[in-house]
C-alpha cells in the first residue's frame, strides 16, 4: 500500500468517527457544541489508532522512507556544493602554478640571453692579429675565442653545413659570403672593413646575427633543424 492510500485510510477513518458520534449526539437529544473529540482526532495518535495495526506499521515505514529520502537528497546536495568547491580552488591553484611556471622559463631565457649578449660584447673586444691566410684549425681555434662556449656546438654546426670552415666560400648563385654565408657578404663590413679576409670578423658578425635574429646560435641551430637554412 502507498503512502497515499495509507493517509487516505486514516482520514477516511476519523471521517467514520466523526459521523458516528454525530449520530450518538443527535440520537441522546445532545444538540449543543462538537465536543473535544474533533480536535483530538485531528492528531496522528487517534489517526493511528483508528488504524488496523498492520496498516499502522506501514505508515510509520512510509515516514520513515520520506524521512530518509528527505536527508539523502540534502547529503547529496551538500555533497556537490563541496565537491564544486574543491573544484574551484584546485582550478585556481593549477593556474597560479601555471602562471608562475611561465613565468620562471622566461626569467631563465631571458637570463641566458643576457648572459650571452655580454659574451658577445666581452668577445668583440678580443683584438685577433689579421693574417694572410687560415687553416680551418686556426678558424675554428679563434671561433672558440669569441663564441660562449655553451654555443660554440651550436654554431659550429650551421657554419659546417653553411661553408664547411672556409672564410673564403661564396656562393655563386646567390652571392652569399663567408663562415656564415652572410647575404650579402657586404653585410658583415657593420663589424670590419676586412670582412672578406678576416674569419674573426665574419663570426662576431654571425654570432651577433644569430643572437638579434633568433635569440643565440642553438636557437638559429635549432630554426635551421627544421627549415634547412636561417
């Protein structure tokens, strides 16, 4: 039986109740005011115990359900409201982290790039005696000079594939001149006037190329990687 029909049995009950006293009333000549006997079946007990007992069990059952129900649905929410919270500030948090993680790389890049800006200025202080001619021993001797030697590598591998060592290559397509296949090669006269004869001035160039362009010579190693030039 539902909750429904059990309350619906109560009421129909204490209706049977009330119309029986209105009889004994009428029938004993009493024509006055209801007695208390209305008010007190407006209460559960006497609804209950109008009430066959085994009927009576299923109504307590059915209040103690609606009971249950009622504080699973309050957990429930109470539940997600905390859950929807916990969310917020573990989102909060992640992007705080994030930021600050950002953050922290670019300090450290800026910082390498400053470090090797400073390298690149000490370097073009370094006074190199010209000569008449260099071996690529000598070349690469005096670019160890002027390169900050967590780029050297870097450098030394464009400067490979660009010219393999020869101060003196050109390209006879382009023009391109140099070490570093400057194009063109009268690019390189912003460090020295010999720049056509003189390997350390084709690397301070290129390094300072390097470093305005693409940040340092691992990164412009890392740009000619993926496109064959830089």
């Amino acid at each position: 039986m539902s909750r429904i029909s059990v309350r619906g049995l109560a009421v129909a009950s204490a209706t049977a109740v009330t119309a029986v006293g209105a009889v004994s009333g009428v029938a004993s000549g009493n024509t006055g005011q209801p007695s208390n006997d209305a008010e007190a079946m407006a209460s559960d007990s006497t609804l209950l115990a109008d009430i066959p007992a085994g009927q009576q069990a299923q109504v307590q059952t059915a209040s103690l359900t609606q009971q249950a129900d009622a504080q699973a649905i309050a957990a429930d929410a109470s539940a997600k409201k905390d859950a929807e919270e916990a969310a917020r500030k573990q989102a909060a948090k992640d992007a705080v982290a994030k930021q600050k993680a950002a953050a922290d790389a670019k300090a450290r890049k800026d910082a390498a790039e400053a470090a090797s800006r400073s390298q690149t200025r000490a370097a073009a202080a370094v006074s190199l005696a010209p000569q008449s001619s260099y071996t690529v021993a000598e070349v690469q001797a005096i670019a160890r000079q002027i390169i900050p030697s967590g780029q050297f590598q870097c450098f030394s591998n464009i400067v490979d594939h660009e010219s393999t060592w020869n101060y003196r290559a050109q390209n006879p397509s382009s023009g391109a001149y140099g070490l570093v296949q400057s194009l063109p090669g009268s690019k390189m006269a912003s460090v020295g006037a010999d720049w056509q004869t003189n390997p350390a001035t084709q690397i301070k160039w290129g390094l300072n190329y390097m470093n305005d362009r693409y940040g340092s010579p691992c990164d412009a190693w890392s740009y000619w990687q993926a496109h064959g030039n830089y």
